[in-house]
C-alpha cells in the first residue's frame, strides 16, 4: 500500500480502478485479501477525504464506463461520506460529546493494559494483531476489516469505542470526524439504538480467504447503550450571493482549488491552512501529519503553476487574516478551533453539500433512496 500524496497520483489510480477492477466492485467489495492486494477496492479515501479528488469526478468517471444500475454500489460506497458528514452537520453535538467523553475515558484507562494491548497488537487475537501492525504501517484498511476491528475492541476486548475511534483517526490517512466517529457508533449500537455489528470467525475467515483461524470472539454481545438522544439542529448552508473581492481559506479537506465550485472567482489571495497537532483534541500520529502536509505542498505546486498567489499559514495565525471567506471546514478539528478561538469566517459550501445534506435527516437507507436524484443534479 502506498499512497503518493499527489492529485496526479490520485487520478491515475481512479482511472486504473475504473478502467480495471470496477465492474467485479461489487462482486468482491467486502474481500479483503490482504494489504498488497487492494485492486478489489479503489483506495480513494485518503484523497476523496482531503478533497483531492471529489465524489462528483469519481461518480462522473465510473458513469462514464458503466450505467447506474451496474455502479450503484460503488456509487453509494462513494457518497456513503457525503451522508455521514451532513448527518453529522444537523446533529454537531455528537462529535463535541464525543470528544468531552473521550477526555474523561482516557484518564479513567490509561494504565489500562488491556487497551496497552491493544494498540500494540498484543491481544491473544491474531488477526486483530494483524491489523495493528497494518493500520500504523499502511495508514489504511479495508473498510470490512474497520467494522470487524471495530466489534473485536468494543465487544470482545471490551474497550470503549470512543477509545478505538481515536486509535483510528490518529492513523488512518483517511479518518475525519463524521465517517470515524459515526461508524464506530454504529458498530457500538449507539448510532441505530439497539442495532450493533458484531464480528464473526466465519465472516472473517470468509471474507479474508481464510488467512486467520482459531479466531475466538464473543459473537452473542448486545449492543452497548446511550440514554443520548441528538435532535436536529437546524442549519444554514447558503452562500453569500455576491462573493466579492476578497481572500479565500483553505482547509485540508479542499485541497484541490481547481476543481471547487469557487475555482472561477478571483480571490485576492489563497491561504491554505495547516493545523498542527498542539492545536487538535486527538494527536495525529506522525505519518498522517506528514501525509496532510505533503497534501498541502501539492497544492502549493498547482496554484504556483497557475500563477494564483497563495501562503501556508497556520491556523493560530488566521486572526492576522482581514477580509476574508473560508470554504467550509466542516464539523471537527478545525471548525473546532475556529469557533474556540472566535473566528469570524463567513463560509463557503460545496453545492454538492448544499443539496445532499438535505436528505441526511434519517437513516441511510433514506438517504440511499435520493441518490438518482443527487447523481441527475450534478452529472
């Protein structure tokens, strides 16, 4: 596994997985077949999360090989994390209680050895093992291997899930708040009250062509329980009609000016924002640091050739910055910093975002139902 943090790297990857292994995607989508051997899936989720590629260019590039009805489950493994993100937009709280509970959790385990264990791969588990070792080397996995990982921790180590939540966004180059935090919710029981996932030494034998036996999990586990309840909380994601002469922001989840719905407008000055780990609530290991900064750095590279005056600037220094819009951060580590620190920042919202997060009231299952119609919008 090697991802090179470069949209030209990014593209070429899209093409080869269109052009290659998307029409057995669905067929093999829940193999994994260990980390040399990805071609099953496309691996665009570390580039797709720092906007280095959008869902709107991989949908358009599939569609252009195969009909909907052949792409629909790569289509919606796609906009799988636009959902995340606008349920988790109408419902912010979930991720700030997350984080107050986490605070509290990790004084409470942190002599604990079990959760030393843990994340050190030394459990009497294997596979789990396996997939430690492979988490911090590769920044990555499967997307089934996150769900089995994510039921082994909480119901056989039995470890809070707000503990492996971190573990994963401190590694994965991929991990944001909304699709992290929701989905090891939803494996806990907590994100559908009442309905868990729960591993099995079969499923996992299965799905990784048996290259794990004697796999002993606790297959009976009930879910866990949250007397939580998150109301919608109405929002705002209009844009200002006008966009005037101004300055723009740039967070790492939009880096790739040239293909924003704001690429046209002439900004007197792009300044792309870095957030370092003295700055974060849960501390990026070093690698994923790396990788968002060698990210930003492409970009420099791109507005440079386009002659588009720009400066990195840390995000502790955008209170120097006058006059100014950012594009959206969206609900997590840099919207938290911004709103601690009061920064007055008039938004900008994809249209993409604008138009999907409506439908993002209710389950996916709902949400998966709009799809033809999100898709009949933008291509």
């Amino acid at each position: 596994m090697n991802f090179e943090p470069s949209r030209a790297k990014a593209l070429d990857r899209l093409e080869s997985f269109v052009e290659n292994n998307l029409a057995e995607y669905s067929k093999l989508r829940n193999f994994d077949f260990g980390p040399d051997k990805r071609s099953n899936v496309s691996c665009l989720s570390p580039y797709i999360t720092h906007g280095i590629v959008n869902e709107q260019e991989i949908i358009k590039k599939s569609l252009g090989k195969f009909s909907f009805s052949k792409n629909e489950k790569f289509i919606q493994e796609v906009l799988w994390r636009t959902y995340w993100k606008g349920w988790l937009e109408l419902r912010p709280n979930v991720w700030s209680d997350y984080l107050t509970e986490l605070i509290k959790i990790k004084e409470n385990l942190k002599n604990n050895q079990n959760y030393k264990n843990a994340i050190e791969g030394k459990t009497k588990i294997d596979c789990f093992n396996q997939w430690v070792i492979e988490l911090k080397e590769n920044n990555y996995l499967h997307n089934h291997t996150r769900m089995w990982f994510a039921s082994i921790w909480i119901f056989t180590l039995e470890l809070p899930w707000q503990l492996g939540a971190e573990f994963f966004m401190q590694h994965l180059y991929d991990g944001d708040a909304a699709s992290n935090t929701l989905g090891w919710r939803w494996v806990a029981g907590v994100q559908t009250q009442g309905k868990h996932y729960l591993a099995s030494e079969w499923n996992i034998k299965k799905f990784t062509t048996n290259r794990f036996n004697n796999i002993k999990l606790n297959e009976k586990a009930p879910p866990k329980v949250s007397e939580k309840t998150y109301s919608i909380i109405k929002q705002d994601f209009s844009n200002p009609q006008n966009i005037e002469d101004k300055s723009l922001l740039i967070f790492d989840n939009n880096l790739s000016f040239e293909i924003t719905d704001f690429q046209n407008y002439k900004f007197k000055k792009i300044y792309l924002i870095s957030n370092e780990n003295n700055n974060r609530s849960i501390k990026l290991s070093e690698k994923v640091v790396r990788f968002k900064s060698l990210l930003i750095e492409d970009q420099e590279q791109r507005l440079k050739a386009k002659s588009i005056d720009y400066e990195v600037v840390n995000i502790s220094k955008i209170k120097d910055i006058q006059n100014c819009y950012g594009l959206y951060p969206s609900v997590g580590e840099n919207l938290d910093y911004l709103n601690l620190n009061s920064s007055k920042i008039t938004f900008l919202y994809r249209k993409l975002d604008q138009y999907s997060w409506q439908y993002c009231n209710k389950g996916f299952f709902n949400f998966k139902n709009y799809i033809p119609k999100i898709i009949s919008t933008f291509n």
